[in-house]
C-alpha cells in the first residue's frame, strides 16, 4: 500500500459515534456511511460495492469499520476494490474511525466507510 501526503486534502473528521449513528463534520448520520473529501454518502454495507467505487481514483486507502468488532470484509469486495487501485483495510468501526481521523490530520488520502456500532 503506497500513502502519497497531499498537503491541500481536507475531508470531515468522524468526531463521535455511539449505537446506530456516526457525527462526522458536526452533524449526525444515521446507518452505515462512507466518508470521503468529498463529504458523507449513506451506504448499503458490503452489498453496496458501487458507493465505495466513488472512493476510487480519490483515496489512497479506504479504512473499513466493521462494526463493534473486527471482521473480515468479502473477499469478493476486497478483490474488486484492490484491482480497481484502492487499498482496504479492515477493522472494528471505532479503531477505523480513530485511524482515519489520524491520517486525514496529517493532510493524507484517506475515507472510511463504517458500519454501525
């Protein structure tokens, strides 16, 4: 996985969660959502390979929250996602979450796309 620094890339950080909902930029999203510079979209999960597809060619890496705990993603999603020239990495929501806002902090290509807690 290759992390490029871009100075200028800003996208809004996930500043809380808790059971079924995710604050990102100051506002509340219900469901599963995917954060990139661009802004919040609701996803539909793991079925939903089309709306992390809008990540491609924005992100150096995609930070998937897995829920309350750390589980493996489709091997079928991570497959599509990979060869399409997107990263993934897995982990628990909150872990992924923390981790995004870490890299966006330091001005890095990053989104993260999370399921609920």
């Amino acid at each position: 996985m290759r992390i490029n620094e871009i100075r200028d890339f800003d996208g809004p950080p996930v500043d809380g969660y808790g059971p079924g909902f995710f604050r990102i930029g100051g506002e509340v999203h219900r469901g599963a959502v995917l954060v990139l510079p661009t802004g919040v979209v609701a996803w539909g999960g793991y079925d939903d390979r089309e709306t992390l597809m809008q990540a491609v060619g924005q992100l150096d890496v995609l930070f998937v929250g897995t829920g309350a705990e750390i589980a493996h993603i489709p091997s079928e999603l991570r497959r599509a996602l990979e060869e399409a020239g997107l990263g993934v990495e897995a982990m628990a929501s909150a872990p992924a979450a923390r981790t995004y806002n870490v890299l966006l902090s330091e001005g890095r290509r990053v989104g993260v796309a999370l399921l609920p807690v």
